[in-house]
C-alpha cells in the first residue's frame, strides 16, 4: 500500500457520526460498513490494487445525493460513483476508502423513450441489457448501440467514458451519443446541460432531444470518471434499426495484413464498426470458454458488425467490402 492511500479520511469527523449521517440520509437498509459488504466494491476484474471502502451506500434519488455531497465536502471524505464496475480500468476502487454510491441497484430505471426524437432518458444503472429487451419489446424500431461488454455493465457508465461499441465507425464514441445529463456537482447544486435545460425545477421527459443549444458543458464531466460531479439522468441518443444484419469476421496471421485492412475497411463507409481481436478472444465471443489457438490457426480476426436496409444494399456493401 502507497503513502497516498493512507490517508486518514475521518480527520474532521469520527467515522460513527458519518454512520449516522449516512443513515438519516439514505435509512439503514441502504447504508453498510459490513467488510463482507464492502468487499466487492473493493476490487475489479483488473490487476489494480485492491481497497476497501468504509461505506457503500444506495441512493434513490437526487435529494439524497445532494445531502450527501454538501455533507462529503463539508468534511472532505471521498465519494466513488459505481454501477455495476464493469469499467475494466480500477475506476471505482476506492483508493483513499470513503464513501462508494451504488447507482446499479435503486437508481436503474428507464424513464423515457422518446419515439419521436429517437432518444432514452435513463437513470445511471441502467445495464445495456436492460435497455435492449425495453427497445425490443416496446420500440423495435429503435437500438442503442452495444459494446463487447457483459450485458449487465451500465449504458451512463459507458457512455462517461467514451466507450466504443458496435455503431462506432459510424457514430463515433458514446459520449458523443449523449443529448443531455443532470448532474450534482461538488457543492451540491443540481445542473442540466442539453436542451433538457429549459423548465424551472424540473425538466420534462419530452425536452431531452440534444445537447444544444447552450454552450457545450457535456466535456467538464466526460472522462472525468466521476471525480466532478454524480449524474443522476443521462439522455443517449438512439438509432434506426435496420432489418438487415450479417456481421463479418475476417482472419490475419500477421499485423502488417491487419492495420491496412482496419484502415481501408474504416474509410470504406459499409461497416458500423471495425474492431480487431486475437483469435483466443474470437473464440471466447462465440461461446469457447477457454482462451485457445491451435497450431496452423491465424493470430487475429477483424470483427464487421454490418447492416441495411434491403438485401440489395446488404449485397452491395459486401461486394465492396470483399473487393
Ligand atoms: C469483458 C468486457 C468487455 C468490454 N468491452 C468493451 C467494449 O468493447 N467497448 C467499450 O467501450 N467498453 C467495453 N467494456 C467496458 C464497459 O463497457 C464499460 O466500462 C462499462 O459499460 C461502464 O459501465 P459500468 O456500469 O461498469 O460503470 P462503472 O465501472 O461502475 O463506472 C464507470 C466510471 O463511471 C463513474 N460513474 C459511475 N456512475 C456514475 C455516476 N452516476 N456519476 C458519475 N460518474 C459515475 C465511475 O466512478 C467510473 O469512473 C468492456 C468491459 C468488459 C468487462
């Protein structure tokens, strides 16, 4: 363990009265300083050092958070915004303890979709899995955009960092699909950036179409990995489904084939995405459960997620994308 991670956060206040405080706030069953609580919340999937948080707590609302933030920074104890960890970076490991806010469990509903501006107003648990069998079932005509991710990682928090998914060769990263966010920043003011700005307490479901037309603030808290501010809303922008769908994979023994192929297929405008893996990693997609390669098998595949609107065009795309 570094110096730095030793700091003591219960300099200003005794960690009991943070207990008690945390327990007015969110009530008894939402607060836990039990170490087989803790535990999970202490580690990720990654070879990033593990600590321990002194609480998790599970909010419901943004009252609740505000109370918190004031309280936190009265008192200077870290805060650590989680969904569900799946960020493959140890960005939710606490490292200095404090406080972990567990958004996964009560803050995971879809508020709206919005048929018409082709958008989702989502508090920040939703998972991607949740969000495709809503679409699937409600608005078949509507998708986000998906990762490689485990369908129980979070959409916001993907979404925070830029994430690259299956539609990224043609819509760019996630955090440009993002039309409007709430956000309580370090003080505990609550903010809207997007068009979602309008109104005086409240903003309407139906008015989270874009992120204009005020100045662009969506960058003070993208990439930050929560160190400035909770989101409590976040509207993602969705797209058309097309009927047709047949995803490509192509295989390369060496990287010199690989890089120019990525390049030119990228430029080409026919594939949504355009990502490239070991063949052990292929393999594991597609259900091996252990990472193999045999002797005389290629080294990578590039990976085509490819749709259309028509066989005709489906047909067209291919003959280029083979040429
Ligand atoms: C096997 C695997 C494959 C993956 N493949 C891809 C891929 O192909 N493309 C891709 O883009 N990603 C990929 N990922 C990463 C994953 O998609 C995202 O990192 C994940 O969706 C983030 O969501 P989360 O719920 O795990 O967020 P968390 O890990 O819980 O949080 C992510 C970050 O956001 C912050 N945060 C969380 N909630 C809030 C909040 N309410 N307010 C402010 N900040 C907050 C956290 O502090 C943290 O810094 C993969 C992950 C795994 C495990």
């Amino acid at each position: 363990m570094t110096a730095t991670k030793q700091r003591n956060v219960f300099e200003k206040i005794s960690k009991d009265s943070v207990y008690s405080k945390l327990i007015e706030i969110f009530g008894g069953n939402y607060v836990t300083k039990k170490d087989v609580d803790l535990y999970p919340y202490s580690q990720d999937m990654t070879e990033n050092e593990p600590h321990m948080p002194d609480f998790v707590v599970i909010p419901e609302n943004k009252e609740q958070l505000v109370e918190l933030v004031k309280f936190c920074n009265e008192y200077s104890i870290p805060i650590v915004p989680y969904t569900t960890g799946n960020n493959v970076g140890g960005l939710t490991i606490p490292d200095y303890g404090g406080i972990v806010v567990d958004f996964g469990k009560r803050m995971n509903k879809i508020l709206h979709v919005d048929d018409n501006m082709m958008y989702a107003l989502l508090e920040p648990g939703v998972t991607f899995g949740q969000l495709k069998k809503h679409l699937d079932e409600n608005f078949p005509s509507l998708r986000y955009s998906f990762p490689n991710a485990p369908p129980y990682s979070g959409v916001v928090g993907n979404a925070l960092l830029s994430g690259m998914t299956n539609l990224a060769a043609k819509i760019g990263s996630m955090a440009d699909s993002i039309n409007g966010l709430e956000v309580i920043t370090a003080d505990g003011i609550v903010a809207r950036i997007g068009s979602c700005f309008y109104g005086e307490d409240k903003a309407k479901d139906d008015s989270w179409w874009c992120k204009y037309p005020m100045p662009d603030l969506m960058g003070l808290f993208i990439n930050f990995q929560g160190m400035t501010g909770l989101i409590t809303k976040c509207a993602v922008q969705l797209w058309p489904k097309e009927p047709i769908e047949k995803p490509q994979l192509v295989v390369f023994f060496g990287l010199t084939d690989l890089g120019p192929f990525l390049r030119e297929v990228g430029r080409a405008d026919i594939v949504n995405d355009v990502a490239a893996f070991s063949v052990e990693v292929a393999k594991m997609e597609v259900g091996i459960p252990e990472p193999v390669r045999y002797p005389g098998e290629p080294y990578y595949t590039a990976v085509m997620p490819m749709t259309a609107k028509t066989e005709n065009q489906m047909n067209a795309k291919l003959e280029i994308l083979n040429d």
